[in-house]
C-alpha cells in the first residue's frame, strides 16, 4: 500500500472521530492527509469507496495494536515465562484482546470512535455493510478461536454464540463509553465480569465428556 | 404536551431513522409534521432542543410500547392464570420487555433507528448526554429491578452489574440487526442466551442461603 494512500486513510479516521462520517468533507480530509483532493479520488473513485476502505483500515488497525500488545504481554509477563498456572493464559490472552478496545489512549479512542462511527452509518448506507460484514465475522472467529482455547471441549456453535455476544457487548459498552455516560473504569469492570460468565457458563458445555476428560460426543465416527 | 408538539416529535423521530440525526433539516421536518419553521422553533428553540426533546420522547414511547405488551401479555398468557411455574413469570417478563426491541415492526424499527442514531451523536455532541445518560439509569434500573424479581436474594451491585450487561449487549446487537449484517433471529437468539447466562450467573451470588432458602445476610440486624 503507497504512503500516500494510508496517509489518506489514517486521516480519514482521524477526521471521523473528530467530525463522524457525515462531517466529513474532501477538502478537510485532503488538508489533514497533505495530499490533493484529485488524489483522494484517484485512491478511492468516490466517497463511498473511501469510507468502505476507511471500514476496513480502522478495523484493521485495531487488530494490530491488539496483537501488538499480546506479544509485549507475553514476553514481559512473568507467569508466561515459568508455565505456572496453565490455564489462565488463553483466558488472561482474550481479556487483554478485548478490554485493550476500553482504553483512554488518543489512539484508541481515535479508531473506536471511528469505528463506532462506520458501523452507526451502514445503518443508513447498505454499501458500507460488506465491509462491516465481513469485519464483524472476522472478530467473532478470532475471540471465538480464543475461547475455544479457554474452553477446548465446548462445541463449536456455543463457541460461536458466546464470541457473537461478548463482541456485541464490547460495542455497546465502548459506544456508552466514548458518549461520555459510562465512566471508563466501570465499562471495563463489566467487559471483565461477561467473560467470566461466559466462560463459567461454556464450562456447563464440557459435561457430556467421559471422567477421564476424553470427549463423549466429539469426534464419534457413528 | 401539545398535539403539534407531540407531532413534531414523532416526525423528528421519522426523519432521524429515515436519515439519521445530520440529515434532519428543519425543513423536511415541518412539511413531515405538518406544521411552520417557526412553530418547531417555539416549541423547542433551537437544534440542540429539538434533539433532546427527541432523545426523552424516543425512550419513552420504547418504554411504552413495552409496558402495553406486557399487559396484553399479562392477560392472554394461560400459564398466569393458573399460576402454574410462579418463577416462570419475572423472567418471562424480562424476556419479553428486552426482546422487543429486537422485532421486524415498522414502529420499532423506527424507533431503534432513532434512538441507536441519537446515542451515536452523543459521542459528538455533549449537549445531548445529560438526557441518554438519564434515560440509560432509567432503563437499567428497571431491568435491574425485574432480575431482582428473578433473583431476590442477589445482591444489588449485582443486578445493576447483570442490567448493564444486559441493556449494552440489546444496543450493539440491535446496532448489528438494524446495520443488516446479524439476522434478527440471531440477535433475538443471542439476546434469550444472555438473559438466561446473567440470570445463572445470578444464581451463584444466592449461595450464602441457610439450607431452608432463608437470606442469611441480608436483613441481618447485628
């Protein structure tokens, strides 16, 4: 991708999170990328192919600083290194994944704010609802994987229904955060508390396995 | 309130979900609702006021159509008459006062559009959050308060922690119906899954009970 091309786009974000989608002008996103309004059009042919890229930019990104974060959690986290307590490490993985989308960093508050922004517009702009599509069910699979690390025996689509709830809460909470009535503290707290209880309840899934832990139901040939 | 004020509300909520809070011209609001520019500008003095005014009326009139289903309810339900399954009934009524909101009626859909847009515009304009914040206690607290019939030995930290869950989780899900990119039996699914792992996850603060089901601390008078 040219320079030039993600200067466009990281402006995009930041002029949506300052002024939303319907705030933004060409000539105040060509100002802000240094760039000629020509060549935005050159990049995206219209405004609907820029937010569409915009979309999937933001998404994106908030999947690399999560990831980012996860390699820094795991080379400086003491428990990582001696192996002790096997089991929290998936769990402490998706916690970090998801509560680092609740954190007051310009960045961050930057691309949820965008993001929330994007998502509220495909209500009225069907051409911007591929994008969405396709992103949301990318998250889903990504904390649904996870889970399934947390929760090795739980089926797939209890899995699946879990991830589907926890990403749709984590927006709810973000967008009552960002709108200025839940104090950040509080969004984390209860973002914290869902885990555990989906966790808890994915735990109820693992009964139909045999005392010695080997899977009853999985993996039958009949 | 006044037959035309309340006229002006109802179209300002019509126009919103047609185009969102930045696509509503004064204009195209007088010719929906009947009525002169000035009339809206008597009424509600500025753009500002109009939208807080539409924020409270939005909520209200969700919370109205939930109280009147409740009751229809209330009387053609067989299982209430006969009194058959008592613990049945507060979760049944929880159930069905946060399930429809997530309903393919052209009222509700309206409705959700408005209100999801103008919760997304308080992100950007401060003065519209003292009316979402109050109407989010509002809705919280009386989810809140119908767990607690569910669970009444649950403590109320608890509960109100279960209400925000729960109440978040109904605004990103219907955010996801309302942008076309989760079905609405999905999210109706989703939303029935969390009422149930909330309410579980409530059976677990009822632990510290006598073997008799009396409360042990509350009440207590040491």
């Amino acid at each position: 991708m040219s320079d030039r091309r993600t200067a466009i786009l990281e402006a995009a974000a930041t002029v949506i999170a300052r002024r939303g989608v319907r705030g933004l002008r060409v000539e105040e996103l060509a100002v802000e990328a240094g760039v000629s309004k020509a060549l935005i059009y050159y990049h995206f042919e219209d405004r609907t192919g820029l937010l569409r890229r915009t979309l999937t930019f933001v998404n994106n990104r908030a999947e690399r600083y999560t990831a980012e974060q996860s390699a820094v959690d795991a080379t400086t986290d003491p428990g990582a290194a001696t192996g002790a307590a096997p089991t929290s490490g998936p769990l402490r993985q998706l916690e970090q994944a998801l509560l680092l989308e609740l954190q007051d960093l310009p960045h961050v508050r930057e691309n949820s704010t965008a993001w929330g922004e994007l998502r509220a517009s495909a209500v009225f702009d069907p051409e911007l609802r591929g994008e969405l599509a396709l992103a949301s069910v990318i998250w889903v699979r990504e904390v649904a994987d996870q889970l399934g690390e947390v929760r090795p025996t739980a089926p797939e689509s209890a899995l699946v229904a879990s991830a589907e709830r926890l990403t749709a809460l984590l927006e709810g909470l973000s967008a009552r955060w960002l709108s200025g009535i839940l104090p950040l503290t509080d969004a984390r707290t209860r973002m914290r508390e869902a885990i555990g209880v989906e966790v808890a309840h994915l735990a109820g899934h693992t009964a139909d396995r045999s005392a010695d832990g080997t899977p009853t139901s999985p993996n039958k040939l009949d």
